[in-house]
C-alpha cells in the first residue's frame, strides 16, 4: 500500500 | 508483526507511560517540554484520524487510544492541573510551535502520496514527529539539569526510533512491495536527531555520573 492506505504502524 | 516492530512499540509505550506517571506521582513537570508534549498531541490526533473508520487489528486501535489519551493527558496536567502546572517552567520552554507546524504543513501539502485531505493530514503527522522532540532537547540543553526521569523518558522515544528504523529494514526484505520513502527519510531524520542526546546519555551511564549536557 502507498502512504497511510494499508499503512499498519504506529 | 517482527520483533523489532514490537520492541519499538513497546519502548514508545514506555516512554509515555515513563512520562505520565512521573507527572502524576511527583505532581511535577519540571524539566519537561509543554511545546514538546503539544506537538505529540497534534501529531497523534492528525495520524489517527481514521482511527474508527479503518481498522486494521485489536491491537493498533488499542495502542491508538493510549497514545492519543496518554499525550492529551500530559497536556492537561502541565496546563490545567492545579499543582503539576505550578511546576512547568514557562521561561525556559520558548521554543516557537509555528516554527516547526507551518514547514511540516507546506511540506505535506507539496511531498505527499495522495492529494486528500486524509493523506495530507497523515503525512504533516509524520513530518511533525520527525522534529517535535526539538523543543525538548532545547529545554534539555538550556536547563543542563535533567532528573532520571526525563532522561529516560528521552532515551526510550530514541530507542523506540532507532527499532523502528530496523523493522524497516527487516520488512523491506521479508516483505514485497514495502517501500515508504516519506516515513522512511522522516524517520531517519528523526532518528538522527537524538544522535547527540544518546552520546551524552551513554557516557553518563559509562561513567556512573549525572547526566548532564554541555551548554
């Protein structure tokens, strides 16, 4: 995923 | 989720948790950047806005809210409760917030992944973390005196930095497709940052004497 899409960290 | 991942989140944790219970137990923020802790609050807030529309398990959402309850929190205390704000050391703390919020801001609006409100909001929060610990090392290096505490509470947002840069590192190779240059460069960034502090922090501990930076 590209930026906060699909992003999973903190 | 890897080891390192783990570890970072945990040594974050830590350092909010270092922080908020030294506030509440000795009823004071001296030595603790406000400018600091204001920062944290919007970079959380403006992170996790979607926080109740995407999900993406049990436990991102809980580590969310504590973090998001945890910097508001110390806010509260060092502006509004009746003791612990007698403490906090306005004069020393000057630090201006504009001067880091409005570049973070431009940056986000021209360096971001997608034009939506969403994303731009998400990168100024990774933008603004990577420098909201200045105001703190800035209080740190005018005050010269710092309590375990605070050391400490320095010392673990580092660590949990430095893990997360090697989770980085293990997830590009183990995992396709896991390239995130703006996180990446901002983190490095940050990473670097504490570079100075960890020198002084080490030698303090080598030499068994109180931490103390030069002026």
């Amino acid at each position: 995923g590209s930026g906060s899409m699909g992003h999973d960290e903190l | 989720m890897n080891i390192f991942r783990l570890a970072g989140d945990m040594t974050h944790l830590a350092s909010v948790l270092v922080l908020l219970l030294k506030i509440h137990t000795i009823k004071s923020c001296s030595g603790v950047s406000l400018k600091t802790q204001e920062l944290y609050a919007l970079v959380f807030a403006t992170r996790y806005l979607d926080i109740f529309v995407t999900y993406v398990s049990f436990y991102n959402t809980v580590m969310k809210l504590i973090f998001l309850g945890s910097s508001f929190s110390i806010v509260w205390y060092i502006r509004r409760h009746r003791v612990v704000r007698r403490s906090y050391d306005k004069d020393q703390d000057t630090f201006r917030h504009l001067f880091l919020l409005l570049p973070c801001l431009v940056l986000a609006l021209v360096i971001n992944e997608k034009f939506t409100f969403k994303e731009v909001m998400w990168t100024f929060s990774i933008y603004l973390e990577a420098v909201a610990i200045l105001p703190q090392l800035v209080l740190l290096q005018r005050t010269r005196n710092i309590d375990n505490l605070t050391g400490q509470y320095v010392f673990l947002l580092g660590a949990y930095r430095a893990l997360y840069i090697l989770n980085w590192i293990y997830r590009y190779f183990t995992e396709e497709h896991y390239v995130h240059w703006i996180t990446w460069i901002a983190g490095i960034i940050q990473t670097l940052l504490y570079a100075d502090f960890f020198y002084y922090y080490f030698q303090s501990w080598k030499n068994s004497v109180k931490l103390e930076l030069p002026a």
